[in-house]
C-alpha cells in the first residue's frame, strides 16, 4: 500500500485522472489529491473527496491543516506524486520552479519519485518550449510518460493524448515496488545512549548522537515498513511516518520497551549505545560536592539485544558494535555471542566514525560469513545501505516462510 499524491490539471481529461484515482484505490494505495483551478472547471473537489474519502482543497488559501500549510504536510505524507493530467502550463511551471497554486508549491516540496502524464494537443506537445519543459523535467529525474497518438477531444489525430490510467497505475506500482522494499514489515529501532542514575541529577552514560538509529528509523519508514523507534536521551526528533516513538532513559527502561514490542517485529535494528554499567546504589539525595571524592561501584546491565534474540524466532536481529582495535574479530565473537544475523562494526577512534559524529563507515558481518564494507558517507546514506544489505536477511525468511 503506498500513499500517492495525484495532481490534476487543466485539460479536457481532467475526468481520467479521476479514473486514475479510483484504479489506485481499487489496487489498495491511498490517495490525495490536489487540483488546479483549471482542472476544477472539468472534475470538482467534492468529486475527488467522494472517490479519495479525503479533503480536496479547493485553493492554495483554504487550508485543511490546522496549521495552514497543506503543501508541507502534502509532501511529506505521499511516497510518490503523479500528475495526471499534466497540461502544457502545468509542465512549464514545474520545469520553471513556479510556485503560485498548491500543486506548483507541494511540487517543490516533494523530494521523492515524480511522475507527469502530459495531455495536450499534438502541435503544444511538439512546439520547443514543451519539448525543452520536458527534457529539463527528465534530467531532474522526473518521468514524464509518453503520450498515446490518436484521435484528440480537439478533432486532430496525433500524439498528445494521456497515456492509460491503467498502464500508469502499472508503470507508478513497478516503481514503488522498488522503493518500498520494506512494505509490510514492522521494524523496531534503538537509538540513543542510555543513561544510567548516580543521584537525581548525574548519570553513567555512553557518547551518543542518536543520529544513526534515527537515520535508519526515517530510511525505514521511507521504504514502506512500520516501525517503532525506542531511544534514550537526544534532542533529534523522529522522521513524520515513524509510527512510535518511546523516550527511555535507563537501560532497564529501554529493555522493557523494546521487550513489550518485539514480539510483534520482524526486524529488529539494535543502534542503541546502551550503557554497560550502572551504579549498584542510586542516592535519592544529589550528593554533595563538597563531601569530596566518592567511590561508584558499577555493576553489568542487562544485555538487551542477547535477552531478546534468545526468543528470536524468526526474526531478524541486526546489532551494532563500537570496535576499537581489531574491530572485524570483536565484531563477529560479539554476532555469535549475541545471536545476531548481522552486526555493523565501526571504529570510533577513527576520523569521521563513530558516536558523535554525522559520518560514518561500517564494515557489515553476517551470521553466512559474508562481510560488507559500507565507505565513509552520511549516516542517512549509510542507513540506506545498511538496509540494502539486511534486506537480503528478509528474503531469505520470505522465501523459507
Ligand atoms: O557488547 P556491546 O555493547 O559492544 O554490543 C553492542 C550491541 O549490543 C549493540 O547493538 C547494542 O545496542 C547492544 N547492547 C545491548 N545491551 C547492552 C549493551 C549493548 O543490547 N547492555
């Protein structure tokens, strides 16, 4: 199931990108849709919100958010954005950056796959300044389909006429098919250090961004999976489409969250720098500075991602490692120790990996042996990645199940 935005613009088939709406329905995506004035004059709002059972607004200034601002919320909520029909003026002002209606202005919000379904008359969609509209489209990554030739609502014959509902539905899904690799799977991230109390205010605790168990929590929920996100303290805040965020502080706490949801997972991404030790005695009392020295007595935490893969099932467990020295041997004795089916391993001593940083390079072991090495890129790059790579554990389950 994906969430489409469908754009309709002025143009005589305006009634085909209604068809197109119901053909998604009919597949079982979601669907919202915005139109243009133009368009208006052929389909109606109060039709599209018939067939879509969401609110069509009617103009750029009749908000349906509380906030205002439809075209942020628009963008971030679809996986795809298909236009259909696309007319010429609809092309230029995509092509130009126009910005002057909701379409235009959700258009440049959108980061993710275009699709525009030109629908006009032969001798516009010929004339250079379509033709150069598209080409620029095309090189900015956006698909314009071809058009069908035949007989066009204006009595000529010839190309300009908008490809099938049907073969775009077909042409939109083989895409996402793609990209949402991760549908249907509900995966469980940790993220963040854990920190463990000396007193009401000091704590034990590990360097930790958070930012790499939230990179991977937004790749996920960007690749279609329904995931929860546990994480001790950060100030990040979580990608739109991640369904749950839990805010945890001690290790305990992370494991009975992580415990209460692991069951109902399929994946689970340990990328938590969960504290090894905790203070045996917690004072209720800040202790005084001025008492002088003290002595902590640290005792193990509990080993989270070892208790859960002891009832793993078939499930799939990924966890990290922090390596300093030989990182590849300490990597694998901890996957086998843990039970894990992957473990990515970095080195924090060095430049651009590790904690705090917004880099990193892994190497990736599995449980078969294989190594990967993931090079020094972003932690959102990275995440990628690393779910290219997992996402080979999934199939082998699929194909087994
Ligand atoms: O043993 P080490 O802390 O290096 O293991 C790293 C992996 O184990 C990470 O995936 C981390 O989230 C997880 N871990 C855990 N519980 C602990 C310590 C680490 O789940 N108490």
């Amino acid at each position: 199931m994906a969430r489409i935005l469908l754009g309709i613009s002025g143009s005589v088939t305006a009634y085909k990108g209604a068809e197109l709406a119901r053909e998604f329905i009919r597949r079982g995506h979601q669907v919202r849709a915005i139109i243009t004035s133009g368009g208006q004059r052929f389909v109606t709002p109060l039709q599209l919100q018939a067939l879509t059972g969401f609110p069509v607004p009617k103009d750029q200034w009749a908000s349906e958010q509380p906030d205002g601002i439809d075209h942020i919320y628009l963008a971030r909520w679809a996986d795809t954005f298909v236009v259909a029909p696309a007319s010429a003026n609809t092309l230029a002002k995509f092509a130009g950056g126009i910005a002057d209606d909701l379409l235009t202005t959700t258009a440049l919000a959108f980061e993710g796959p275009l699709f525009m379904a030109p629908s006009m008359n032969s001798k516009m969609l010929l004339h250079p300044a379509t033709a150069d509209n598209i080409e620029i489209l095309s090189s900015r990554g956006v698909t314009v389909l071809d058009c069908e030739e035949g007989e066009l609502a204006c009595g000529e014959t010839g190309p300009g006429r908008m490809m099938e509902p049907v073969r775009i539905a077909d042409l939109v899904e083989t895409r996402l098919a793609g990209q949402l690799d991760y549908s249907g799977i509900r995966a469980l991230v940790s993220a963040g250090p854990t920190a463990e109390p000396i007193d009401p205010v000091r704590v034990v605790t590990n360097r930790s961004s958070g930012r790499m168990g939230f990179a991977l929590a937004a790749a996920l929920a960007e690749r279609g999976a329904t995931v929860r996100l546990v994480t001790g303290p950060t100030t990040l805040e979580a990608h739109p489409r991640v369904a749950e965020t839990v805010r945890v502080m001690t290790t305990a706490e992370m494991a009975e969250a992580l415990g209460e949801r692991f069951e109902e997972s399929d994946l689970l991404i340990m990328a938590a720098a969960v504290a090894d030790w905790r203070p045996e005695d917690v004072s209720e009392e800040k202790l005084p500075r001025e008492d002088g020295s003290i002595d902590l007595h640290l005792t193990p935490t509990r080993d989270i991602v070892a208790d859960l893969a002891a009832r793993k099932g078939d499930r799939i467990i990924v966890g990290f490692a922090l390596e300093t020295g030989d990182p590849v041997t300490g990597g694998r004795a901890k996957l086998e120790r843990k039970g894990l089916d992957a473990i990515a391993v970095n080195d924090p001593t060095e430049e651009g990996a590790g904690p705090e940083t917004e880099t990193n390079r892994i190497t990736l072991l599995h449980a078969d042996g294989r190594t990967e090495e993931l090079p020094l890129q972003s932690k959102e790059t990275i995440a990628h990645r690393l779910l290219d790579a997992v996402h080979s554990h999934l199939r082998r389950n699929r194909d087994q199940g």
